[in-house]
C-alpha cells in the first residue's frame, strides 16, 4: 500500500503555456523523443487560450499602444487573469518559474535550461502584436527569455524550442544518458566534429584518431576539436571558460588536516 502511495506522489515535469493559438501544440514536440515521452506520460504539456479570459463579447485581448504608435499590445488584466487561472487550474507551486518569451529578454543557456529542467516545470507566456502590457510583467514576476537576436511573429516557437531543451533532459526521455551529457556546452564548450561509417565519403576520411581504438586518445582529439571549435566560432564561451579555469587555478587549496 505504500508503494502506491508512493507512486501516487511522484509529481511529472509539466510545461504549461499561455498562447493565442493553442492548436500550435504540441507541434514538433508531438514527434520522436519528446512525442513519445509525452504520450507516456514523462512529461506534460498544456496549452490555454489567452482568450478565454476575456471578460467582452468579442473577447478582446489587445488594444492600442499607450502614447501612440503601431500595432496592438496585449492587456494587463486580460493576460493577469489567463495567468491565475493557470494556477488555479493545475494547483501546481506559485513559485514555480513564469517565462515571456520575448527578444529583449536574457538568453535562454543550457545552465537555464538544466535548471529549469530540475524544477516542476514553467508557465510560459508567447506574446504577440508589440507585446504585451509593462504592468502584468511586473505584477506577475515574468522572467523575459530569449532565444536569440531576432524577432518572430510570437513567442510560440522560442516556447518550443526552451521546452525540447528542457524535455529531453528529464530521466527516462533519452536512451542514454550519455547522449545528453557530452554535447555542446555541457563543459562550456562548442560540441566536437562526430563521424559514423562510410570509412571514406567523397575522398574525405573518418579521423585516424577516432578508429584507432585507444579511447584516451580519441578523448584528446575530441576534447581538442571541441575547444578549437569554441575558439573559432564562439570568442564570448571560449572567454568565459578562460575565465573559469583561471579562477579555479588560483582558488587555494585546503590544507586542513583531519
């Protein structure tokens, strides 16, 4: 008896969001790893309808920008309201994490992302229009993510990409657990070139090192293209690990005898 109660508890990762367009969902995350945890239950995912919380006949959600200027902007009540009734309706933590995706946010990590990942799972909000209203930001703790430097036509797809990020981190979504730990920028580094048979293809060669069978070297060579890799195309991850590495060179050892 125990035992069920015990499975009872167990509480699954749940990703809840706050979108104009529902029937987006679960889209690409229906599909392959993440589609398969999904229908097994590994995951959760719901999608609400920012405009079921209009309170007017025609369900208005938006109005003019305050001050002028084009295009609309997503009201404070409305969107507060569809907020709450999340809470309400899941009875999940109200501490859990509250993201806007939005481009002036700070970008998403992977260090984000596994803390995310770790925690009962967020309510994410895809603005659309100009945005959404400054007050409902602040008046309801949303942490604005990005995804990068460009701008989309709604939060919709930066939601899908933090939420794959997020699933196939979670025990029991991925075959291995290898395959989520040693990738681009679980050390702080860009991932390393990977090669799978043919042996030849159009004159190019699988690396001698990866077929040599001594898996120190092949530890070398990769940690060695990963950090060329990193130098190459990302100076900001290559700086910050310098910096890393620096700091842990110089930290004192402790010399305390037990």
């Amino acid at each position: 008896m125990a035992a069920e109660t015990k499975t009872s508890e167990v509480k699954i990762w749940r990703a809840t969001v706050l979108t104009l367009f529902p029937e987006m969902f679960p889209g690409p995350l229906g599909v392959s790893l993440a589609g398969k945890a999904l229908a097994s239950g590994l995951w959760a995912l719901e999608a609400r309808n920012i405009r079921d919380s209009a309170t007017d006949r025609h369900r208005s959600v938006d109005d003019t920008p305050a001050g002028g200027g084009p295009g609309m902007v997503l009201r404070a009540d409305v969107l507060a309201a569809a907020i709450d009734a999340a809470d309400i309706a899941q009875g999940l933590p109200r501490d859990r994490p509250r993201l806007l995706m939005s481009p002036r946010g700070r970008p998403l990590t992977q260090s984000r992302v596994m803390e995310l990942a770790a925690g009962p799972g967020p309510l994410i909000v895809c603005g659309r229009f100009e945005g959404i209203d400054q007050r409902v930001i602040e008046a309801r703790q949303l942490e604005e993510v990005s995804v990068g430097d460009y701008v989309l036509f709604g939060g919709e797809i930066a939601a899908m990409a933090l939420i794959d990020a997020c699933v196939r981190l979670l025990p029991g979504v991925m075959g291995k657990l290898a395959s989520g730990a040693d990738e681009s920028f679980s050390d702080g580094l860009l991932e390393y070139p990977q090669y799978t048979r043919p042996q030849e293809f159009e004159g190019r060669s699988i690396p001698e090192a990866l077929t040599s069978g001594d898996h120190a070297r092949v530890a070398a060579w990769r940690q060695a293209e990963a950090e060329t890799l990193t130098r190459a195309r990302r100076l900001d991850l290559w700086a910050s690990r310098q910096v890393q590495t620096s700091t842990a060179q110089k930290r004192p050892k402790n010399t305390t005898e037990g």
